[in-house]
C-alpha cells in the first residue's frame, strides 16, 4: 500500500518519476463498481508505465489491453511491501484477463518499451 500512503499525504506527483514526454510513469485509476473504465497511456521509449489501481478482496475486475506496438507486459501486486507477479509476458500488443483478489491490494499492469518509439496503449476496466 505504499502507492495510496504517498497518495495520502498530498504529495501525489511529488514521489512518481515523470517520463520524457511528460506522463507520470505510474498512472493511477479508482475502479467504480457499475461502470467500465477506459485509460490510453503511453510507453515510452526504452522505459515503461503502468496503471495501479487499490482492489478490494473478492471483486472480480475482468481487464484488456491493445497497444500499438508489441510490448513486454506484466501484472502484480503488493503485499507488505513484497512484488507478486502471477502474469509475465514478454512481447504482446493485447491481452486480457480475469482478477478475483483474495486479498486487499494495490494492482499494477505494468508495460515496458524497449524500442526506440514510444507506444500507444489503451486499457480497458469493467466489473
């Protein structure tokens, strides 16, 4: 939960490291219960984003993503201060899944570029 304390104290983009093109490396989204949630972030070159969201033990949240561009993609979670990476993909420009968290966590989707280019991604949330 480290990501929602430096939320907490007001120092929201003070602590996350901003990319050359000006996005914040870390995007991070509330998931409403009812409605989907849509976001287009941009890897950039030689770097990675990703988009971390606080879930809730047993809410399925089902995800998919289209990039431009094929990427090396991860998802994971924070457990008391640990990383837990159950998805690894090394070169895709879509997927999707399912998450059902036994736990209460902070979730991450995480796409690192490691071209020259930088790379269109648009994530999709829905319950």
């Amino acid at each position: 939960m480290q990501i929602l304390r430096c939320l907490s104290m007001g120092v929201a983009f003070g602590c996350l490291p901003m990319t050359i093109l000006g996005q914040q490396q870390l995007v991070l989204v509330t998931l409403p219960r009812q409605l989907p949630v849509e976001r287009q972030v941009v890897a950039p070159p030689r770097d990675f984003v990703e988009i971390c969201t606080a879930v809730e033990a047993g809410r399925a949240i089902t995800w998919q993503f289209e990039a431009d561009a094929p990427l090396a993609f991860n998802t994971h979670f924070h457990v008391k201060g640990d990383v837990r990476a159950p998805e690894n993909m090394s070169a895709v420009s879509a997927a999707q899944g399912r998450l059902t968290p036994k736990g209460n966590n902070d979730y991450c989707w995480l796409w690192s570029n490691r071209t020259t280019l930088p790379v269109s991604v648009r994530m999709r949330f829905g319950p």
